[in-house]
C-alpha cells in the first residue's frame, strides 16, 4: 500500500476540520448519570444477588475492585504472607471490564502473552493470541481459586463510605449491604471502565422499543451467548447500534449476519488495523514457558518495542509496536547533528502519517461501497483515540442489511417512540444497543460510588481538586495506608494497562510485608516526596496521547481543556521502561524512599 506521498500541510488541515466539527461544549456532561429511570443500565443481568449476613470486625487489607488491579495486588500479597484480604465488588464475581463485557466478539487487543496477568503462577496457556472475553473471566476466577481470593471476598457490594480513623490507624469501610468494618490497609482499584456511559441524546427515555448498553448484553433478547453461539433471534429485528469505538468494532461483525437490519450510527470513526489472531500453538508455548520468568520477560520486551526502549527483537509484532518501529525507523535516518527536539517530533509525526494513511487505503481495500468507505476513515493521529484491530469489521459493511449512518461529526439527533433520528431523517428500529463504552472522565466519586475521607477530614475530591498528585501515582499524601492501583502518573502505559498494574501489586505487598515485620502501625508519602514527584512529572513532555489538538474522545477529555489536571494526568518523563526499571529499583533497595512509617 502506497504510504510516503502525503502532504503533511494539507493533512493536519483536514485532521482540525475534522475535530472542530465534534467539539461539544458539554464535554463529559453530555453523558447520562445512571439514576432515577436509567437506574436500571447498572443492574448485573449475570449473577443472581445472594443473601449474605453483613459483615463485620477487622481484615488486614481490604481491596475495593475485583478486576485485575484486585487480583494482582491481593496476589502479590497473599504470596508475601498477607492472606487476610477481602476484595469488594458491585458485581457478582471478579473480573472487573471483563465480568460486565460479554457482548459477542468482546475479546483484548492486546496480546494475551502480555496481557492476562499470572499466567505463569497459574499455569495457563491462552487459547489465542487475542483472547475472548469469556476465556480472560475464567483466568480472573482462576487467579481467585489459586490465591483462595474467593474465601474473603463481598460481591455485589458497593462501597458508600471510606473513612480514615486516625485514632485506631485503620479505614472505615460501610457499604450498601449493611456491611460495617474496618481494615489496616486498602487499595482502590476501581478503574475507569466499570460505569456504563449512556450518551443523553434527546427523547431516549421515549424509544418504546428493546434498548440495552452492551455491558450488560441481553442475549435472551438477541439468542447466542458470550462463548460466540449465534444471535438466532435477531433475524426479524431492525437494530440500531449507537457508537462505534472498540467495543463496536468487535460486535458489528457478529451482529450484521444476524439482523434484519443493522444501522451503525456514527459520531466519529475508529482507526481500525489489521488484528491478525491465531491460535496459540501448545508446542511452541510449552517451550516459551519452560523458563521461569517467561512472563515478566515479554512484559518487558513488549514494553520496550511500543513505548520507545531498547529491545532487539519484537516478540509480540503488532499493531501496538508497528508505529514505534516506523518511529524509530525514520530517527534512525537522522544525522546524530540533527537530532533536535523539532527533528524528532516531525519524525514521531511523519510516521503516524505513514501508518494512519495505509489504515484508511485499508478501508478502501475491503470496503465496497466508495461512499461507506469514506465515511470509515479516520481523519486523525492514530493516539488520539484507543486504536482498534479487527480482521473482519470492515467487511462486514459490505452485507446487504449493513448501512452505516455516519452523522458527520454531530451524532444522534434524537430518539423517538419508534426509531432513531439522524440528519432529520428518521430509521425505524426495533432496538437500540449502546455500544457507548464506559465513563473515563467523569468525577472519581461518580463512578465510584465513594469519596475517600481521609486524615483531618480530607476528601480525595478536594484533594485532587485541581488535578491528582501522588507518589508514583500509587501514594497520597493525606491518605495514610492506601494504595491506587491505576496507570496514571507511574508508567501510564496505556497499551497494556495490566503492566502497570503487576508492578503496582508486587511493590504494594511488599511495603505491607515489611510494615507488618517492623510492627509500624501507618504508612504514608512524605509532603515533600508528593512535591517533588509532581515537580517531575511536569518537567516532562506531557501528554504523547490524546492531546488537546485530537479530536474529542475520552483520551483528552472530550475535547475540553482540563487545564492543571490535564496536566497531571501524565506518567513518568523518561517513559514504560525507564519507570519499570526506577520503580523495581526503588522497591528491591527496601528503604522506600519518600514514605514516612510510624
């Protein structure tokens, strides 16, 4: 596919009139709180709620979250001696995103080997390269039975109340089962991809028809199930499908064979590159994991190719570490002499030109109709948005009873009794599927359901009130033995966000295992420590995705300013690597340099 015959002017041109027709002045806000008559998108139509007696007493480390964050963490603990944890969940088992992502086709675009965590602790091989969602839930229960995780564990419980009792050194913790009890340490590993985002499109509460988010797939409406049986009652049904980032990349194609009719209503196009999955070959696996430490090493080794270390060899080759490889490629043309900061952001930019031209010839490639075509190109860097891969969403527009409704930026008009509205023309559906994702950039307290109280009667809402500020984004000043377990100011690596997570957890049980041996009652980051953490951080480059200049989306804040947090919501300047290496460093020493013990 032609690549290098672009003229970089007239694309940055095309990319901001592109943006400028999607920027929206209510940001965030144009998305529904699930309350009142939307209540019922967060009900779990998966598992039965069971009786429980509340629960009560003192645990030594209770985690809220039973996605991976949970698992690793409480992993790493329970292999460090720290077997009283008691892992909290609304839903009804672990597996965070992928307990409430069963909608047909759902499966990762990062590869298996180094995306499902424990995998040499457990034993597991993944199936494929990509695996499907319902094999990553059973390695979250898996994780569960191996580390005994369900013995603890409350599900179907919401946290309403966390609270730091300085007098005691330990959390209050009261939720919406009655439970009432307190717990030395805590870890929030609540995540951003748990609340369902329903778009507030006029007249949505007027559609009388079938309507459903696709984290919570009624398959009792559609047939099939999550393990890919087909959608065998949809073959009358007109459909609409509202959204068409990752989740809808991955479901189009089971759904289009299966309807009558499928409207795909687009607001933006998703980049979508080749996937390219294939079975795991068990020879080939057994080899790779007969060395112990296997994981770990293409952990790094992935790390290294996509976000800018050294690495030889790329183990992986994906999409991922495609574009870090053209970057390097075009660097590597570059006198040493004219290595500037400019030189190198052209190249970074050049490249991305290069990759996301041959995305959309692809399009033109396996899409028939010029004008559909057309309107699935994506018209910006391919890291302002979550880059999609998928080796049959494309074609699938080719199929009779398939009509993208591509809305040129502005998005559903309205809904009404009986179909949906779109450019002042009106599609009569049966159904309305969201495939609006989940909420990213909403207040932590929305989508947890809590506010953390901690010392002196600190909110963390007012202390993130201007933008988060931690120590390795794990470590709050204010907020005395607790740990986040999330990506942002560590490594930040979004392309595999389980990395982050795995490190946190070794370093977390680590710091638990030697309070507990040195009998210290609290832990805490020193104010200096946070000062100076932040201080570098912000020396930085800032953000390398989802910049202001992107088009609106949940990687900048749909398109708003968010002006010192924006800022702050960066990882370590030296990047993945660098910070794996520091952070391995810093807790192996055993001083954990910057944390106050009492």
């Amino acid at each position: 596919m032609p690549t290098t015959d672009f003229d970089p002017s007239a694309l940055r041109q095309k990319y901001a009139a592109e943006r400028a027709k999607r920027l929206r002045a209510d940001g965030n806000d144009q998305y529904l709180a699930l309350q009142g008559q939307f209540a019922h998108y967060l009900d779990d139509p998966y598992t039965p709620r069971q009786a429980r007696p509340a629960k009560t007493g003192h645990v030594r480390f209770a985690f809220i979250g039973g996605g991976f964050a949970g698992l690793v963490t409480a992993a790493r603990l329970v292999e460090a001696g720290v077997e009283d944890v008691c892992i909290i969940d609304k839903a009804g088992d672990f597996g965070g995103t992928w307990y409430w992502n069963r909608y047909p086709g759902a499966q990762c675009d990062t590869a298996s080997m180094v995306y499902m965590p424990l995998l040499e602790e457990t034993g597991h091989r993944p199936s494929e390269k990509y695996a499907h969602a319902p094999e990553i839930l059973a390695h979250c229960q898996r994780i569960g039975r191996h580390y005994r995780l369900y013995d603890h564990a409350l599900f179907h419980t919401q946290v309403r109340e966390l609270v730091w009792d300085a007098e005691r050194s330990h959390w209050r913790i009261r939720t919406d089962r009655g439970d009432d009890f307190s717990a030395q340490f805590i870890g929030l590993g609540t995540g951003p991809l748990h609340v369902p985002k329903l778009p507030g499109i006029a007249g949505i509460a007027d559609f009388q028809g079938h309507s459903f988010h696709t984290s919570r797939w009624d398959y009792g409406y559609t047939g099939g199930d999550a393990q890919g049986a087909a959608l065998d009652r949809l073959a009358d049904q007109r459909v609409a499908l509202i959204g068409t980032g990752a989740t809808a990349v991955q479901c189009v194609p089971r759904l289009a064979p299966a309807c009558r009719a499928l409207y795909v209503f687009q607001r933006t196009p998703s980049s979508v590159d080749v996937r390219a999955n294939a079975p795991i070959d068990a020879d080939w696996f057994r080899a790779i994991a007969a060395t112990p430490g296997w994981q770990q090493r293409w952990l790094e080794n992935f790390t290294a190719n996509q976000a800018g270390g050294q690495a030889s060899e790329d183990w992986v080759q994906d999409g991922w570490t495609d574009l870090a490889r053209r970057i390097r490629a075009n660097l590597m043309k570059l006198p040493r002499q004219a290595l500037t900061p400019q030189a190198m952001l052209a190249a970074y930019e050049d490249s991305d030109f290069e990759k996301m031209n041959e995305i959309r010839t692809r399009v033109d490639a396996l899409v028939d109709d010029p004008s559909t075509a057309a309107g699935l190109k994506a018209w910006y860097r391919q890291l302002c948005k979550r880059p999609c891969f998928h080796d049959s969403y494309l074609q699938a527009f080719n199929l009779p009873g398939v009509q993208l409704v591509d809305t040129d930026g502005r998005g559903v008009e309205r809904l009404s009794a009986s179909g949906v509205v779109a450019a002042g023309r009106e599609y009569a559906v049966d159904a309305v599927i969201y495939a609006s994702g989940f909420e990213v950039g909403t207040p932590f307290a929305r989508r947890a359901g809590f506010d953390p109280v901690g010392r002196d009667g600190l909110r963390l809402s007012g202390k993130w009130a201007e933008g988060m500020r931690s120590l390795h984004g794990c470590h709050v000043r204010g907020f005395p033995n607790a740990f986040f377990v999330q990506p942002t100011q560590g490594a930040n690596l979004i392309s595999n966000v389980p990395h982050n997570l795995s490190e946190s957890g070794r370093t977390i049980a680590a710091i638990v295992a030697q309070a507990l041996r040195q009998g210290q009652a609290e832990v805490e980051v020193s104010a200096a420590a946070e000062d100076a953490w932040v201080a570098l951080l912000l020396s930085g480059a800032g953000r390398m995705i989802g910049s202001a200049d992107c088009t609106p989306g949940y990687y900048n804040n749909e398109g708003r300013d968010s002006g010192m947090a924006g800022k702050l919501a960066v990882g370590y300047p030296a990047g993945p690597s660098a910070y794996f290496k520091y952070l391995q460093d810093w807790r192996d020493s055993g001083r954990f340099e910057g944390l106050d013990w009492r």
